[in-house]
C-alpha cells in the first residue's frame, strides 16, 4: 500500500503536471491545492447506504486519506 506521503506528492505532481503548461511561480501551490480539492471530493464521498439510514465508510481508507491531506498541506 502507498503511504499517505507518497499518495501525496503524486496527487500534488499529477496536478502540477496537469497546469504545467501554465507555468507561473504559483504553479506549485495552485497544484497543491487541486490535490487538497481531489482529497476533500474522495472524503467526502466514502462509504455507500447500506440500509437506507446508516452509512458505511471503511475507517482505514478514511485514516489514510486524512492522512494524505495533511501531508499535502506540509508540502
């Protein structure tokens, strides 16, 4: 399994890469951020309705990727 550093940095790099071509000094922080938007979509979005009423999220995909957002605000 990829550790949330990793995940990290490959979200930030798929997004720099991404907007490379408008390359401007922000460009890394602009990158940043897209992968901050990326994460917040996936976290939000775990889980399925399992019985109408509750909603089922796997907790350590959840960890890891709050795990993954905070080391792509440390970057």
């Amino acid at each position: 399994m990829i550790s949330p550093q990793e995940q990290a940095e490959e979200l930030v790099d798929q997004m720099y890469y991404q907007i490379f071509d408008q390359h401007t000094p922000d460009t890394w922080n602009k990158s940043k951020q897209c992968a901050l938007v990326a994460v917040d979509n996936i976290l939000n979005n775990f889980g399925a309705l399992t019985d109408g009423k509750s909603h089922y999220c796997d907790y350590a995909a959840i960890k890891h990727y709050t795990q993954v957002k905070e080391a792509i605000e440390k970057l």
